[in-house]
C-alpha cells in the first residue's frame, strides 16, 4: 500500500513540475521527439522499413491519380453536355427562323413577330453556351495535364522504389558478409551501418521531393514547353509520313 501511495505522489509531482517548468517540458517533448526520429531513421534504412514507406507514399500517389483522373472524366462530360445543349438550341434556332420567315411570307406579322422574339431568345442562349464552351475546353486541357503529371509522378515513384529498394538489399548482404569476415573492426561496421542509414535518409528524401508542385509556375510551363515540343514533333513526322504516302500515289 506504501508503495501505491509512493507512486500516485509521484506522479503528481511529476505532472505539477510538468505543467509549471515548461523547459522541463518541452524538453522531454525533444527527447520523445528525437528518439522517434531515430528509429524512424533506423526502420527506413532496411529494405523491410523502405518497403513500407514507399508503399504508403506510392498509395498516396495512386489516390491523387485517381482523384485526378476523376476531375477530367468529369470536364470532359460538362463539355460534351454543352455541346448537345449547341446542338439541341442551334436546331431550335433553325426552326424559328424558318418559321418567322414562312409567316412573312403569308403576312402573318403576328406570328412572325412570336418567332421572331424566339430567334432572339434562342441567339442568346446560343452565344452563352459558346462561351461558355470555351470556358470547358480550357478546363478539360487543364485537367488532362494534371492527370498527365499525376501519373508520370506515379511511375516515377514506383521505379524509385525498385531501384531503392535492390538498392538497400544490396547493401544489407554486403554489410553481413562484411560482418561475417575476421578481422573486421566495430570501426569498420559501424562506418558501413552509417553509410547505408545516409543512403536510405537520401533515397527517402528523394522520395519525397518527387512531388512536384503545380503552383510552380516555372516547372508548370517547363513541362508544357517540352509538351507543345513533343506534340510538334509528332505532327512533324506524320505530316512527313503523309506526304510521302501521297506522293508515292502518284
């Protein structure tokens, strides 16, 4: 029962000490911190612990992708609605026109005048959707590119975690066959150990700078650039490809 007793005072002075030295406090949270961060460290540099994070970072990657890819499929639709809605009100527009001038034709100003207030009506509605398929069109490339970029960032990611990782197990069976040799000193190993810790600490660094930002407005128009460069390029060699065709023809 002492002991109990013992132990609840003690804690109770430990949390009192706590709440009023905030030094002591905040410097237990550096420890528990760091001591975190090391094996966190420790774990990313085995092959095993590697794995895991890249795993995690390439899911996240995935579920951007998708997100992504659902954005566009979703531009898309809202611009091929509104080019039925262009279609649809372009053929109400045709009618009326007919209709107005039919009814000029038999002198029926009345009636012409009612279609003729439809025409106008429908001329309204006709440059809004225009306009506003413009708007789309914009959208749509937008978020083509952006699953572009999502995706390449993907399969970036997922060859780093290849390579990384063979990388790593390399690295771990020379260390044990280095570690199986006499002669070696604890010198010697731990400077390995360190050597593949630093490898793995910049592997997983590279890991996650691999995001790149599209609020960079640099890297966002270097990466269109070499875009336009490529589909220039493409053009280039078909058109080539059809004017031989042709001219083999005649």
């Amino acid at each position: 029962m002492a002991i109990i007793y013992f132990i609840i005072i003690f804690l109770g002075i430990l949390a009192v000490g706590l709440a009023i030295n905030k030094p002591f406090r905040q410097q237990l949270n550096l420890k528990f911190h760091g001591r975190t961060d090391t094996i966190m460290a420790e774990n990313a540099a085995t092959p095993e612990g590697a794995e895991d994070i890249f795993r995690a970072a390439i899911q996240e990657k995935e579920k951007n992708f998708h997100q992504m890819n659902d954005l566009y499929s979703a531009a898309e639709g809202h611009l091929e609605a509104l080019k039925s809605d262009k279609y649809t009100v372009s053929g109400k527009l045709n009618k009326a026109q007919n209709s107005m001038d039919r009814c000029l034709d038999e002198g029926n100003d009345e009636d012409a005048k009612y279609y003729a207030a439809q025409k106008v009506s429908l001329e309204e509605q006709l440059e809004i959707i225009k306009g506003s398929i413009e708007d789309a069109k914009v959208d749509v490339a937008q978020k083509k590119e952006l699953k572009t970029k999502a995706f390449e960032e993907l399969q970036a990611l997922k060859n780093e975690k290849d390579v990384t990782i063979q990388q790593l197990k390399s690295d771990q069976a020379r260390l044990e066959a280095a570690r199986s040799l006499e002669g070696i000193t604890n010198s010697e190993t731990d400077r390995m150990i360190e050597k593949v810790r630093e490898g793995a600490k910049k592997k997983k660094e590279m890991a996650n700078g691999a995001r790149i930002s599209y609020e960079n407005s640099a890297e966002a128009a270097e990466y269109r650039m070499q875009q336009r460069e490529r589909e220039s390029e493409i053009d280039r060699v078909l058109a080539e490809a059809k004017a031989r065709r042709k001219e083999n023809k005649k």
